[in-house]
C-alpha cells in the first residue's frame, strides 16, 4: 500500500468530531483502522481512550536504544460536511485528491505513517513514534492526553503547511466582565443604574488597548496581539433599567504574553474607569488559555528537516508562524521542541477539500530522511 492508497482509505472513513456536530461518529473507526495498519507493518501500537469513544492510536517503531527520540503528530478527527456532495468517497483528479479531511489532515497522517512504517526497518537506536490523535479541531483532547504518557526529543505536528516550516503561532485567552447596575422600572431613573450603559466607556477602552497593541513592536514571525469584545448580553425587558451587562472577550497572544497579560491590562481598564465613576461595578472571570508557540530556527530538529527539505523539493523552505492555535503548543508546553510542516491543498473547513499528492509524497520522504539523521 503507498501513500495515496492509504490516505483514500483515511478519508473514506466518516471521523467527524461529535463536539462539533452532533452525531458525528468521531474518531473510533479511524482509530481501529489505524491500529490495524499499524499491527501489521510490525510496529508496536497503544490505545488511549482517556474520554470514552474519543481514541487515539500511538505507534512506535522501537529503536535499539541509546539514540534520540522523535514523534510525528496528526489529528484524525475533521469538521462537519455542510456542503458536500459525496465526502467520504475520496476523488482523484489529477495529483489532487478530493474529500473530506483529505488536506486537513489525513494527508499529512498517511505521509507521516508511511514513514514511521519504514522506520521500523532501519535499524535505528532512537524510537519513532506516529501519534494520530483525536479532537483538534474541538479541545486537542487527543494531544493532552498523549503528553501525559508519551515523550519525544522533537516532535513534528504533520497539518497542512504548503510545505513551509511553522515555527510559531499565536496564543488565545478568553475572559468575562460583567457590569453590574441596579433593576428599576424604565420611568424611576432615580432609582436605576443602566449596566449597559456602564459597559460602554469598557468597549472604548478595549478598542484603544487593541489600537495599542498592534502599534507595539511585533514578533519576527507573528506581528502583535490583539484583543477584541466577541459576545455580549445584558437586561430583561425594554421597560427596565438592566441589572447586569455581560462582555466575553478575546486577547491573541504572541510569545511572552499569556493570561496574566490580560489580567493585568483589564484590571488597569477597569480600575481606571472606576476611579472616574463610583458607579461602576464589576466582576472579572479569566476564563479558557492556550499559550502561544515558537522553536529557534536553530533547533537541531528543524535544521535537519530544512535540509532535507531543500534536497528533495529542490528548494529551502521558508520559516514562517501562523494567527492560529494548534497543538504545536501542546507538545511544546510538555518541553518537546515541535514546529508544523505538511503538505500542500486547499479548502480546510470548507465544501470542496483537497490535497496535492506530489506534496503528500514529498512529505513522507522528507519524514523518512529526517527520522534517519535524528534517531540514527
């Protein structure tokens, strides 16, 4: 079986991710297909299934020992297929395979097992390990539960990256302010304090932190953070002055910043309203984090890849970040030094998917080239 026949089997299989659409059979078929697939070139297969019907397969080919150690990341699961004619019936057309994760991300999966399935035979002292994990596109539950167990000297996250080095990618932190006010029927404004109102001298403030923000220096690969409202509710009925005013927000985060920069930034907003008004009444909630990521261009694992990379493409490539979270950080916060690189396609969360299978194949040789150096 090659590649391409291994990835048609992938996407034939429906792992959609039931957090995100309900119903979605999630990642159990996948899974077992997987491990089949795995028993059978010889490598040694682990099961974790940390949250009931939500699996992740973990495959090693064991090295002889005394030698580096090195793990390939793909998540299984995919969205939704709002859209889509026939997802699960992979297309080909050309050097493009068509369906529904094709591109996001079992083809980077399938170059990734390859690859690992050759390792086997090589001879290495170091352990190569394909960990295909579940719910990244939902909680990252699967790569969570994979660094509680499992650790690497390097790892690669094998997503989508045209073939071009993601060394780092911005973070996330959410938080809630509820403005308190006081109830009182619309025509005794004696009476009322308007938590709506309240909230509104916070949104401008918001605005020009953002504005601050993004005219700060910026990082070499990520430019600045940011911070925007995303949701907000307040009051009961239009005859009533409202109680309370609710604001979820957002702050994207660059390398150096995490939830206690927001903290603090919200707190010097919120005080300083405070001082102006003594009406002004408030809660602060940190809510859910997911740090931002970065590797030293000068890491051995990255350099190794890059110049393989180079000889087989014809071409060096580029050292970039990306706005989005992934699980590179979930590696690297466990302190295995992790960057992305996969293959090249289009149409990630979207009705017509696809994958360049040049580009899945180059990727499985430049693994495979990598994983020799590294574990040798």
């Amino acid at each position: 079986m090659n590649a391409t026949e291994l990835l048609g089997g992938l996407v034939s299989i429906n792992s959609v991710n039931p957090d995100l659409v309900p119903g979605g059979p999630g990642e159990g078929e996948i899974a077992g297909f997987i491990a089949d697939w795995c028993e059978e070139q010889g490598l040694e297969v682990h099961r974790l299934e940390g949250t009931p019907n939500r699996p992740s397969v973990v495959a090693i080919a064991r090295g002889t020992g005394g030698g580096r150690s090195l793990m390939f990341n793909g998540h299984t699961d995919t969205v939704g297929v709002a859209g889509m004619s026939d997802p699960f019936t992979p297309r080909l057309e050309g050097a493009r395979m068509y369906g529904r994760g094709a591109y996001d991300m079992k083809g980077g999966v399938a170059a990734m097992l390859m690859a690992v399935a050759q390792a086997k035979k090589l001879g290495l002292r170091g352990d190569v390990i394909a960990a295909c994990v579940a719910d990244e596109e939902y909680a990252s539950l699967g790569s969570f539960e994979l660094v509680r167990h499992f650790r690497a000297d390097a790892a690669i996250i094998t997503e989508p990256s045209a073939l071009e080095i993601v060394a780092a990618h911005k973070g996330f932190v959410w938080a809630e302010i509820e403005v308190r006010g006081k109830a009182a029927h619309g025509s005794r404004p004696e009476l009322g304090i308007d938590a709506i109102a309240k909230m509104g001298p916070l949104l401008l403030e918001l605005e020009k932190l953002d504005g601050r923000l993004r005219a700060s220096s910026p990082h070499p690969l990520l430019n600045t953070g940011s911070v925007h409202a995303s949701l907000i509710t307040g009051g009961q009925e239009l005859s009533s002055y409202p109680a309370s005013c609710r604001l979820w927000l957002e702050r994207r985060t660059v390398p150096g910043e995490s939830s206690r920069t927001l903290e603090a930034e919200l707190r010097e907003l919120l005080e300083g309203i405070g001082a102006k008004d003594p009406q002004f009444s408030y809660t602060l909630t940190m809510g859910l984090e997911r740090p931002p990521h970065e590797i030293s261009p000068e890491a051995p694992i990255l350099r190794t890849l890059r110049r393989h990379a180079a000889k087989i493409t014809g071409r060096e490539p580029r050292i970039v970040g990306e706005p989005f979270w992934t699980d590179c950080a979930v590696l690297s916060t466990a302190g295995i030094p992790t960057f992305m690189f996969g293959p090249d396609g289009a149409g990630a969360h979207a009705a017509e998917e696809w994958v360049d299978l040049n580009s899945v194949e180059q990727c499985g040789g430049i693994y495979l080239e990598t994983l020799k150096e590294f574990c040798a």
